[in-house]
C-alpha cells in the first residue's frame, strides 16, 4: 500500500553516526552537523531509532566524552575501531570493537591490550 509508504518514509528504524572523527574541538558542533546531531536525537526518543555512533560519537571529544552543551547525545551502541578510545569510558550503552588491523608490535610499544576475537571474528561485544 503506497499510503503505508508514505506514512513511513521518515521513520528509520537504525541511525548509523559517523559524522565527524575523532578530532571534534569545542563545546558546540557548528552547522549542519548541529541540526544533524539535533535530528538523530530526535529521532533515537521520538521514534525509538536505534542510534549507533563509529569510533566516537558525534560532539564527543575523543579524551573527554560529550562536549556539548545540553545536546547529551548518547548513542545506543558504540563501535569503536581497532581499540575504545578514552571517551568511551563515559559511553553506558552497548559497545563493541571491531578490526584486527593493529600490528602486535604498535599494539605492545602503547600498551594496548587486544581483545581475544574468537576464531576470524572482525567484532566483539566488550562487557
């Protein structure tokens, strides 16, 4: 039925956040990426859209965790590449880390522990 599908064209049930990277300064995301930001929350409370955020939410700094001011934009689920950034001790929902690209010698000379990925696995739900 074409109505149903007018009805829900703009409802999506996952919103994937790789907006900005991991160098994100300030305490205000500057336009569009504020009304962006400010849409995929509206839509992860309005609508239940699961939101997911790569590497590093959207306005979080990479050390700090969230910088804006009242945004409080908090994905469902992180997945963080190759190894969680500092940021996501500040991170409550679901987190997982993906990529099995960090040579064993860098991951050593920083101290980087790599999670045990079963068998091929590229993704693993830390606890």
């Amino acid at each position: 039925d074409d109505d149903d599908d007018d009805e829900n064209k703009d409802h999506y049930d996952i919103i994937v956040d790789a907006i900005f990277g991991f160098s994100f300064r300030g305490t205000a995301p500057r336009e569009p990426f504020a009304t962006s930001i400010t849409q995929m929350i509206t839509m992860q409370t309005q609508q239940s859209s699961l939101l997911i955020s790569v590497d590093v939410p959207s306005s979080w700094n990479v050390d700090g965790g969230d910088m804006t001011e009242g945004l409080k934009f908090q994905p469902d689920v992180l997945v963080s590449l190759t190894a969680p950034k500092l940021s996501a001790k500040k991170f409550t929902g679901r987190h997982f880390v993906g990529g099995r690209f960090l040579p064993p010698g860098l991951a050593e000379k920083y101290g980087i522990r790599m999670p045990p990925y079963p068998g091929v696995s590229q993704v693993m739900e830390l606890s």
